[in-house]
C-alpha cells in the first residue's frame, strides 16, 4: 500500500503555478475536472438568457463583467464557452495596438476566432456557420452552388437584398471558403489582409479591406447574416493593455464608440462581453460618453468572492487524483490542508479563487518539505526559485505561441510593432515611441535610442504582399531618410520586395541596399514566437494576473527579470537590431526543433528546483509531457548529467530507479 504522505513526497505540486493564471480563455483549454459548477453559477445563468435573447430577438446584447484580479473572470469566460458551445460562435478579442486601428483589429481578431474549430466537431466555427446560414435558407443551395460562384452571389443577394455593404466581393469571398484551394486566401482576405493582385483576381474581388470604414461595415455584415444562424458573442479581455490617451488613461471610449456603432444596426446578433478588472472600471468609467453608457442593455454582472466551501471544492478537485492514488485515501478530501487552515487564512468566510489556489500550493510545499526533513534524507533547504518559476511559465507560454502562431502574418503591422515597443522597453532601449513615419503606414514604424548610444534608430515593419501599399510604405521611409529623422532605419520585413521593374523595389533598393547605415533584416517566425509571448506575459502584468510564488508581479518587475533571465538574447531580431547580446547557444536549431537538449536541460533544473524534491519517474513524465519530440534515453542522460554536475542529488538511493527520491543541491 502506498500512503499519501508517500504519494506526496514524489508527485509534483498540483497547484503548480504554471497554470495558476489564463490569459487566453481560446487558446489554454481548461482542465474540465477543475470546474466546481456552483461557483458564479447565477452569472452564468443570466448570460445564458441574455444569449438566448439575442438569438431570439436578434438585436445585439452588451453587458460588463467586473471582478478583481483573481477573481476568475478569464475563467468563467472559458467556461461559458464550454457549455454554450452548441448555442453561439465565440471570438476572443485581444487589446488592440492603435485605436485608429480598432475596427479592423476586431475584424481580424473575429475571422481568427471563427477558424477555429469547436470543442467536438471537425469543422472551424466559420464553416459551421456557413453551411448553417446556408441550410437555413434553402436546403438545395448549398449543393446548387459549388462550382458556380456567380450562382452563390445571385443567391445570397437575393436573400439580403439591402444593407449588405460590397456584397460582390463580401459573398466571393464566402464562396471561396467552401473550397479548400481557396480557404486560406478567402480568409486573409475577411481578416483584412492587403492581398498582392494575383490572390484578389483568384477570389474574384476588386481590392482589400484597407479602412476602418470598410473594416466596421464588414463586421456589421456578419452581424446581419448571423442573424439566420446562430448569436457570435464577441468577448473583449484583458483591457488594461489598451492604448492609452494624453493624460495617461485608458482609451476605453474607442471601445464603447464600436459598441455603439453595432446597436445602431438591425439585425445584429452579437452578444458583447466587456471583461474588466473593478479598479480599472471605476477609474475610467465617467471618461465613457453617457450615452455610450446606455448601449450597456444587458446590464452589470460582478464575480463576488467565494465561500469557503466552495474553496474547500477547488481544493479537493485539484487533489483528487493523488488521493485517488493513496491506500488507505485520507480522511479529509482536502487533505493534507483542512478547514482549520482555511478558517484561520480567510476569516471573514470568503476569497476569491487564485487565493485558494495559492493557498493549496503554499501549504502542499510546506507539508511535503516537512516530510522530507523529518525522514532526515536531507538538510533544510530553502532555495531562491523566483527565476526558475518564471522560466518555467515562460517556457510554458511559449510552446503555447507556438502552437497559436503558424506565419508572421498573422499578426497585424500594428501588432507587431507594438510587441516589438513592449520589447525594446525590456532591454532598457530609451525614448521608443511608436509613429517614426508619417500618413497612412505610421502605425507601422517606430524610434528608440539605444542605451547608452546617441543617435535615433526607426524600425519600419510592414509585411503587406501588396505591392502598391509596398510602394507606399516605401515612400514613407524615403521622406524619413530625406529629412534625417533617424541615424539609422531599418526596414523588418519577410515578405518579397518586389524585382528590379518595380518602382516600389527601387526606393528600397536606394534606401536599404546603398546606404551603409540602412539595413533590411528578414524576421525568423521564432522571432515573433519570443515576441507574442512577452506580449501575453505583459497583458498578463498589467492586468495584476502574473503571479510568481505567491507575488502579483507589476511590468516593472517582469521588465526586471526578462533582463535577469536573459531569455530574450536568444531573439534573432532584437541580435539583428543590436539591442542584446548574443548568446553561446544562438538560434542554430530550426523552428522545429523543440528538443533541444539544452532546453530540455534547463527545463529538468528549473523544475526539480522549483519542486525541491521528486520522483524520478515524475521528472521523465513531465519532461516527456513538454516535449513531445525527445527521446526517453535522452532525459535519463540530461538526469545523469546532472547528478554528476552536483545540481541535483538522489536522496533515496535503496529505492528502486524510477522510484528515487531527486532534490536539488543550491550552489
């Protein structure tokens, strides 16, 4: 029989603070074993009939979720996605980079969310509710038209016969979905990507969505023809990353002015969730126009703190597969915390979650390092793993970015200037603002001075297949370089600049190829990996949702420790741009490889450390579980390196292999 104090000496915390936070209820999907349904129950009660009254009425429904930091706003979204999955479509909305970009940041975010596919089905959401929307029209259409594009569009103009804007090119483009050759291109294109010419003559359509005009009648477009399928709830999160206006407050009217503008159309079937943190919305609510207030019809829904029983509930989900696991199983299905531990934490009776979970992990690590002394195995060791847990959600959220992020273009120019700004500010680079050029691609550019270093460096980046918006953009660095706003201008670019006949690709050949001070740097895809992912953890920051062993870490902090980790060197780009040092082991592995055995390594120390003590097998378990690719035999060597380097020691040495004991031995 193995007994829990056994079973807790050699399994790893399960309140491990890797999955202590959500950033993206899309992207990590929720363990359903964790849920304690009775939690904000009522909230998602009254969702459901606000749901349910826009499928009904099909009028759009705008409500606010307030709540404090940890409360489990994040949380509760993801579990309204789970069970209303059959019932709407979801889009999950990122802050947006540039609020003259707003419209078309939600255009692009709602096509990313509708190509995913929904939790039990082979299908994205949006080809879901195509062949919805098509059913419900007429039964026959959907095999009438394939292969006949004209057809399709006579069809569905037809049945919306007015207030469809561009409804030539916005049902080409629909047409196009259904074929797979074309999906790809049909979706760049909704998503407001500026297409080269080629791709726009493959679909049919005379040019780009280029405008916030276009980009808002788009939106109001699917708002109209959802109307004959099912509600797409629209959920903006994670809002204290927005820009911000002169006086250092959030722009949240830009958002509130989009809100409106979709209530003034009929019908819209959107269900707007607005997610905020309390503070945030009392500090700017009386900034918001009062009659942009009112469009909130669906009311306020706050997430009041928990009891302690339902917190007793969150505990026992998190340690039942341990207890499942003990012969004979404790008594107490909290155990080894109790209600003592919990009544004397929170005496008022209530907390939110994240305090019931840091609560778990604090007193399962303080139980477990109590067993061990008392065997007398090993000497009490209280080792600094402040740096080694970050590396650890680091690695955690990256592979997640990874898995999100299939090309550069993905992301927006605006996006990813705006992650490159959050960057650059890391690695202590001075006045980096955004905007170096002017007009249309401004929100493309940037300057910073380097530390240390006069002189102004502009960073223009732009990845538009379309060569007259290549021209463009090229003309803009041009007036830069005329009127010596910067010493140095780099151009980030992937994407093809054309051949000797354009006339784009001579003002790039003058600016960038015969100036020596000029450079054009092609980005990797890892690059942006390492950018996205500081970008989630800065989001995370802002919104008070980093936590390191117990702490709620500020940007200042995380700006702090992204330099002490020195992860960012591995960064190609920022190499590229001279703004880190480059490292011993630089990026000489492709972007496939995830089995890096120095990655793996540094995995295996960073874990043990964090853990203090573990069980061999578990440390091959969850080596294996982070990366897929690696052999077994390789993890057992990393292991054997280790010992033999005096970072970790096996305290158990009569225990079979796999049953071994491994701390970690602090320098």
């Amino acid at each position: 029989m193995t007994s829990i104090d056994q079973i807790i000496q050699r399994e790893t915390n399960p309140f491990d603070q890797v999955t202590l936070y959500t950033i993206n209820f899309w992207q990590e999907q929720q363990n359903p074993n964790w849920n304690v349904d009775s939690i904000h129950q009522n909230i998602i009660s009254d969702i459901e009939t606000v749901l349910e009254q826009v499928a009904q009425e099909n009028r759009p429904q705008t409500l606010i979720l307030t709540g404090d930091s940890g409360s489990g706003k994040s949380y509760l979204l993801g579990r309204i996605k789970k069970l209303f999955n059959t019932k709407a479509f979801f889009v999950y909305i990122d802050p947006w980079p540039d609020s003259d970009y707003i419209w078309r940041h939600i255009l692009r975010q709602t096509v990313d969310s509708l190509m995913k596919t929904p939790e039990g089905q082979t299908d994205s959401q949006l080809l879901l509710w195509l062949k919805g929307l098509l059913d419900s029209q007429n039964s026959s259409l959907f095999q009438k038209i394939i292969g006949e594009r004209k057809v399709f569009i006579r069809n569905l103009k037809g049945i919306y016969s007015s207030g469809i804007y561009n409804p030539n090119d916005f049902f080409s483009a629909f047409y196009h979905l259904l074929n797979s050759n074309y999906i790809s291109i049909a979706c760049e294109w909704l998503r407001g990507d500026n297409l080269d010419e080629d791709d726009l003559k493959s679909l049919g359509i005379k040019s780009s969505i280029d405008s916030e005009d276009s980009a808002q009648k788009i939106m109001t477009n699917l708002g109209i023809i959802s109307a004959a399928s099912q509600p797409i709830i629209l959920c903006f999160d994670n809002l204290d990353n927005i820009p911000r206006l002169l006086d250092g407050s959030l722009d949240l009217q830009a958002l509130f002015n989009v809100n409106s503008s979709i209530h003034t159309h009929c019908p819209q079937n959107f269900l707007i969730i607005i997610s905020i943190i309390t503070s945030t919305w009392k500090q700017n609510y009386e900034w918001i126009q009062p009659a942009d207030k009112t469009r909130v019809n669906a009311g306020y829904f706050h997430l009041k703190p928990i009891t302690l029983e339902q917190g007793k509930a969150i505990l026992a989900a998190r340690l039942s597969p341990l207890h499942s696991l003990a012969k004979p199983k404790p008594k107490s299905p909290i155990f080894p915390l109790s209600t003592e531990i919990l009544e004397q934490k929170f005496s008022r009776g209530k907390t939110l979650p994240r305090n019931i979970l840091e609560l778990g992990r604090k007193e399962y690590d303080r139980y477990k390092n109590k067993l061990l002394y008392e065997s007398g195995n090993v000497q009490k060791l209280t080792p600094e793993t402040k740096l080694e847990t970050f590396k650890l959600i680091w690695q955690d959220k990256y592979q997640k970015t990874q898995k999100k992020i299939n090309k550069i273009t993905d992301f927006a120019a605006q996006e990813l200037i705006i992650m490159l700004q959050e960057v650059l500010i890391a690695v202590e680079c001075k006045e980096v603002k955004t905007k170096l050029l002017s007009g249309k691609y401004a929100s493309h550019s940037l300057s910073y001075q380097q530390q240390n270093k006069e002189g102004i460096i502009g960073v223009v980046w732009t990845e538009d297949k379309n060569m007259n918006s290549f021209y463009n953009t090229m003309n803009a660095c041009q007036k830069v370089a005329d009127k010596s706003l910067c010493q140095t201008l780099y151009l980030v670019r992937a994407a093809e600049v054309g051949n000797a006949k354009n006339m784009s690709n001579r003002i790039y050949r003058k600016i960038f190829k015969g100036r020596l001070k000029n450079c054009h740097i092609q980005p990797n895809l890892k690059s942006v990996y390492f950018l996205a992912t500081y970008h989630s953890l800065v989001n995370a920051a802002l919104a008070n949702e980093l936590m390191i062993e117990g702490k709620i870490i500020s940007l200042k902090e995380l700006e702090e420790i992204i330099c002490e980790s020195q992860i960012l060197n591995s960064c190609s780009l920022l190499r590229d741009l001279s703004v880190v040092d480059s490292t011993d082991n630089q990026e000489q592995q492709s972007d496939s490889d995830l089995s890096d055995l120095d990655e793996v390594k540094d995995f295996v120390v960073n874990l043990i450390k964090t853990e203090c003590f573990m069980e061999r097998k578990n440390i091959i378990e969850n080596t294996l579980n982070k990366f897929i690719n690696i052999e077994q035999s390789k993890i057992y060597t990393i292991i054997e390196e280790l010992e033999g380097e005096q970072k970790i020691k096996n305290i158990t040495p009569t225990s079979k292999l796999d049953r071994k004991l491994v701390c970690f031995i602090p320098i």
